[in-house]
C-alpha cells in the first residue's frame, strides 16, 4: 500500500513538472519570439489590403511630415543622391547610344 502511495505521489509530481515546463517554455515563447513572429507576418501579408493601407497611410505621412520641413535632405545625402542620379543618367545615355 506503501509503494501505491508512493507511486500516485510520483505521477502527481511528475504530471504537475511537467505542466509547468510547459508553461514556462510557452511564456518564454511568446516574450521572445512572439513580436518577431509578428513582423515576419507583416512583411509576409503584403498582399492583404489592411496591411497595405497601414503601410501606405505610414508612407504619407511621412512624405507629409518631410514637407514640412525646411530641408528633407542633409548634405551627405544629397550628395549621394546626386551621383547616384547621375550614374544613372550615364547608364541610360550609353542605352541612346547603342
């Protein structure tokens, strides 16, 4: 009677062990993974209307926001962006010329 008691006392631990790894490795989860999970699906759900007028409303106004101001645009980047533009316009010239 001694080892039944014994063995219910066991599985009763064993049982409530496990259930709480269980939760732990659940709350770890959803701490850790669950935020990158659910921008993965948001660059994944590009096709879903909701998440493209998100994504479009975000765009304007930001676009709204850079009107704003006085200058879009720092000194580095213009100029970046100017010989990028020029490079392309080289690149599209030699296109004409073939």
């Amino acid at each position: 009677m001694d080892q039944k008691g014994n063995l219910k006392i066991f599985f009763i631990k064993l049982v409530s062990v496990t259930f709480a790894i269980i939760i732990i490795i659940n709350v770890i989860f959803n701490l850790i993974f669950a935020d990158k999970i659910e921008k993965i699906d948001q660059i994944l759900s590009l096709d879903k209307s909701k998440f493209r007028n998100e994504l479009r409303e975000k765009i304007r106004n930001e676009i709204r926001n850079g009107l704003e101001k006085d200058k879009i645009l720092n000194e580095e980047d213009k100029i970046l962006l100017y010989n990028l533009y020029k490079k392309i316009e080289q690149e599209f010239k030699e296109i004409e010329n073939r």
